[in-house]
C-alpha cells in the first residue's frame, strides 16, 4: 500500500505501460462476492474506502492510497461504510 498523489499516480501507470485507465464508483453499502479479472489493476483510491480479500485476509485502502491486485487473482470487494470512487489502470497479461 502506497501514498501518492493524482498526478504521480497517472505518471506511474504510464511509466508501467497500464494503456486503459477508468474511473470506478460505488455506492455505500457495495459488495461483490469472489471473482477475478484478466487484468493486472493498480488503484488509487480517490475517495471513501475499499476492502479487497485475498486469501481470507482483508485489506482496507483510503483515499491517497494505492493497491495492486495481479490478473486471475480470486478476490472479494466491499465499500460497505463509506462507497468508494478510485482510477483503475488495466493491463491485460
């Protein structure tokens, strides 16, 4: 989990070749039960909370923070408090 700003983020997704960036909101009360994605995500979190769970182990990211989640990773997600709106940089594998 990292720290970093709008800017340094979007400058990192372009140093590691992520082409697609999105903007994804949820609304409070959010949950999505196990699944995977063919794409490498890296997030920054740009407001709110998200909780991802990997291997039974949670993990909550607030806003300015960053997470990684490798393509094909089963996962749960969840913004039950507080909803949650951060960029996404994809990188198909």
């Amino acid at each position: 989990m990292t720290t970093m700003t709008q800017q340094d983020f979007e400058a990192a997704l372009k140093a590691e070749n992520y082409p697609e960036v999105v903007n994804i909101s949820k609304d409070v009360g959010y949950q999505m039960g196990e699944h995977t994605h063919a794409f490498d995500a890296y997030a920054l979190i740009l407001t709110g909370e998200i909780t991802l769970t990997v291997n039974g182990v949670a993990a909550t990211y607030k806003a300015g923070e960053t997470f990684r989640l490798a393509a094909n990773t089963p996962h749960l997600e969840s913004a039950l408090s507080s909803g949650v709106n951060y960029l996404v940089g994809r990188r198909r594998v």
